[in-house]
C-alpha cells in the first residue's frame, strides 16, 4: 500500500515566512499556501480535462474569496500539471495578493519536486 506524499517547506523574503503543506495522493494533490502560518484560506478544486479534450482544468473556488484568484489559478496550474484533482488554499494576512504570486509558484514547485517526509519524523 503506497501512502501519500506529504512535504512542508518555505521561503523567506522580504522579512516574511511564506509556506506551504503538499500533500499527494495516487488520484489527487493538495497544497496549502499561507503567509507567517500554517492556515486554511481561500480554497479552489480544479479537475483535470480528459486526455483527449483540449482546455484548461474545471475549477471553482469553495471557500472563501480573498485570494480568489491565485487559489484558482494555482489549482488550475497543478490540475493540468499533475494531471489529478488539486486542492489549493491560498492564506494571505499583510502581503497583497499579486506580490505573492511569483513567492507561491516558487514554494509549489519546490514542493512538487521535493522527497517526501519520512514516516514518523516530526517537524
């Protein structure tokens, strides 16, 4: 039995901690992106088109609306990406949105491209 994948990291910039939780499965992938904290905020799904159907992912956001936009766009980006369902919280307290765009797409390829945790390690 394979168990998901399950990565935590951060980056560092301008003074703040922004950071991110993966977690993958055989079907489906999930990233919380948040600034300072680990926190749920603005959720998105976005489910990958069929192999022979051109488009991007369906998507829609089910929570929140703050950060609309990026937890919609990185939740599409991931779907087409991974070619599983993507769940994407995006959790922003003090840095505008558009800023932290560029620092979130570094984190989610950081964390794609990451080893998994071991099992039983703690943080």
């Amino acid at each position: 039995m394979e168990r998901a994948k399950v990565v935590r990291d951060e980056i560092v910039e301008r003074e703040v901690h922004f950071l991110a939780v993966y977690v993958e499965t055989k079907n489906s992938c999930l990233i919380l992106l948040s600034e300072s904290e680990d926190k749920l905020g603005t959720l998105a799904i976005a489910v990958p088109k069929p192999r022979d159907m051109l488009g991007p992912p369906s998507s829609s956001v089910l929570l929140g609306d703050r950060t609309m936009i990026s937890a919609r766009m990185f939740a599409e980006y991931l779907a087409s990406r991974m070619k599983k369902i993507a769940l994407v919280s995006v959790y922003l307290k003090t840095i505008d949105e558009t800023q932290a765009q560029s620092i979130f797409m570094k984190l989610i390829e950081k964390v794609v491209h990451a080893e998994p945790e071991k099992e039983g390690a703690t943080a």
